[in-house]
C-alpha cells in the first residue's frame, strides 16, 4: 500500500474536509440566491432606518455617512478582487494538474517500450486500465464520497499490479536504461497523482467567503442608509451593481469547486491521452 499523499488516504482526507464546510456542501444557486435577497433585504432595512432619521440628523452627517459608504465600497471590491484571485488561483492549479498527470501516464506507457516482451502488452493493458479508472473519476461529484472512495481503490490495485510487475522487471534485469527508467515513470505517476488529488481539497478558506459575505451586507447597510437619510429610496442603479457583485460571487465559488457547476477543469488532456492509447497501440 502506498503512503498517504499518493494513493488512498489522502484523496478521502481531501474529501472530509471539503464536506465539513458547510457552503461547498450547498449548490452555488442557492448560495447567489440567498445573498442576493439578503443583500435586497438589508438595503430597505438600511433604507427604512435612513427615513427614520432623516429629519434628525445635519448635512455634516449625511456627508459623513456618504463616505463611509464610498469605503465599504471599497473594500468590498478589494475583498471580491482577493477572493477571486484565491479561487482563480486553485483552478488554475488543478488543471496544470491534470495536464501534468496526462503527461506522467503517457510517458509511463511510451516506456513501456523498453520491458522484456513477455510482461510489455501486460504492462500497457495495466496502464490503460489505470487511465480510465482516473478518467472515470474525474467525473465523479466530490460529494459522492463513497463512489469515490471506491474508485480510489480501485485506482490504487491497479497501479499497485502495475508496480509489482515492473519491480519484479527491475529485480529480473536491474539495468538503469531499460526497467529503471520504467519505474521512475511510474514513479512520477504516483507522485502525479498525490499533486491532483490534493488539489481537489484545497478551496478558498470558508472564513474568507464569510467575511466577504458579511462585509457585503454591512455594503447594503450603509448604502440603503444613506439613501434614507437622502429622502430618495435606493435606485435601480444599485439593485444592477448588486446582482454585478452576485454574479462575480457566482463565478468565485463556481471556480471554486472542480466537478459541480458552470465552469470545471478541462479533462481533455487524459481524454486524449485515452483516444491515442486506444486507436494507436504500441508495436
């Protein structure tokens, strides 16, 4: 069995932690839905709270209130530019990942090429096999722990079959140009493997999401407020740059999460590594 961070543990440890949050856990629909109607709510709270006031308090005031509305603001677009950044960030690294392991296996089953004839088409059918066990879990929601748990392990046999018989290659002809190089691929896939199943755990920390979450309400509460005292009820010009923010919000999380929503990581690269593997055989 191989050591956690590169078969088994560390794929279920990824997923326990990505379900404990308690927003991955929720469809990103819901998520926009809900902040966008709090964020309507808390501007006519804000609003209804300006009017109460709006006869009590000086011009002074009104200007005080207006830019601190002009900062929350701005730090709600710094906050949305950070967390944007964070989620973008982890995309980004996840499909470098998948090109990365797409390349590790390809370059496994080219060297098959120099393994002694009676173990080399065995070898190359272990590989494929191992292929489109990762493919077929690519595919997989990360909320569906025990079908991933599942195919994990079975990912796991397969390339634990295909390391015995390359170790026993190695141990049959010990020569560092042929088998050795053969094992250190498969090395590479093993440590590829570890890298993109790490990457799936890893999301933009939930305190951040909640303080952006929170820091845009306290953005509505102020701007409603202000419009209160104003005497004029918040414009529709408010209500457009909400459902912008929302919709930005939408894409951050979107990002966020690899196998659910609009925007997932391009698994071309282990697609065509599988259509070249099965239309173009080794001789």
């Amino acid at each position: 069995m191989f050591p956690p961070g590169r078969f088994g543990p560390s794929g279920n440890v990824a997923l326990s932690h990505g379900m404990r949050e308690l927003m991955y856990a929720l469809p990103t629909i819901v998520i926009v839905a809900i902040l966008f109607a709090t964020m309507a709510a808390i501007v006519e709270i804000g609003y209804r709270c300006g009017r109460k006031y709006e006869s009590a308090v000086s011009e002074a005031t009104r200007g005080h209130v207006s830019s601190i509305q002009g900062a929350m603001l701005g730090i709600l677009g710094l906050l949305l530019g950070f967390t944007f950044s964070l989620s973008l960030q982890r995309y980004d690294n996840r499909s470098v990942a998948v090109v990365k392991e797409s390349n590790a296996i390809g370059t496994a089953y080219l060297r098959t090429e120099l393994l002694p004839d009676d173990i080399r088409d065995s070898a190359r059918a272990n590989i494929q096999n191992y292929l489109d066990l990762r493919i077929e879990e690519s595919t997989v929601d990360l909320s569906h722990g025990d079908v991933r748990k599942k195919l994990t392990k079975d990912t796991a046999d397969a390339f634990e079959a295909t390391w015995k018989q390359a170790t026993d290659a190695a141990k049959a002809n010990p020569n560092p140009v042929l088998t050795g190089l053969y094992v250190q691929s498969l090395n590479d896939v093993a440590d590829s493997f570890g890298e993109r199943d790490a990457a799936l755990g890893r999301h933009v920390p939930e305190l951040v999401l909640i303080l952006l979450y929170m820091t845009f309400l306290m953005t509505g509460l102020v701007v409603g407020f202000s419009a209160g005292l104003s005497g004029t009820r918040a414009s529709i010009a408010i209500y457009v740059l909400t459902l912008l923010i929302v919709l930005l919000v939408f894409i951050i999380v979107d990002l966020d999460r690899p196998r659910r929503g609009i925007i997932e990581v391009d698994q071309q690269p282990m697609l065509d590594l599988q259509r070249w593997m099965h239309t173009n055989p080794l001789d």
